[in-house]
C-alpha cells in the first residue's frame, strides 16, 4: 500500500497475495478432502480430464 494524492492505494503485489492466500487455502482443504475421502474419491475428476486431455494431444501430434 501506498499514499498517492493524499489517498491510500493498494499496488499489485497485494492481490497477487490475496490469489496466493485463497489458493493456499483451496489447496488444505483439497488435502483435507482427500485424507477424509480417500484419493481416488477426490481426484477421479482431475485423473479424468488429465487422460482426455493427453488422448487429445496425442491426436494432435499424430
């Protein structure tokens, strides 16, 4: 934060460290998912798309 003109501004770095907070906090509850779920319960999602989206490269090298 800074004082430009008699008013105070945030710069950038402090939604850059508001994005990295709330990833930070997707992240421990994903974890929190998982260790309550089971992995695979979790990320059958992610493990999914991750396999179509590789099929689809491979496709497109081909």
């Amino acid at each position: 934060m800074f004082e430009q003109d008699g008013e105070i501004r945030t710069s950038v770095d402090v939604w850059m460290a508001d994005l990295q907070m709330a990833r930070r906090e997707a992240f421990i509850q994903e974890q929190r998912q998982i260790k309550e779920q089971g992995f695979w319960k979790v990320m059958w999602p992610r493990a999914l798309l991750m396999a179509v989206m590789f099929g689809l490269w491979v496709l497109l090298l081909m």
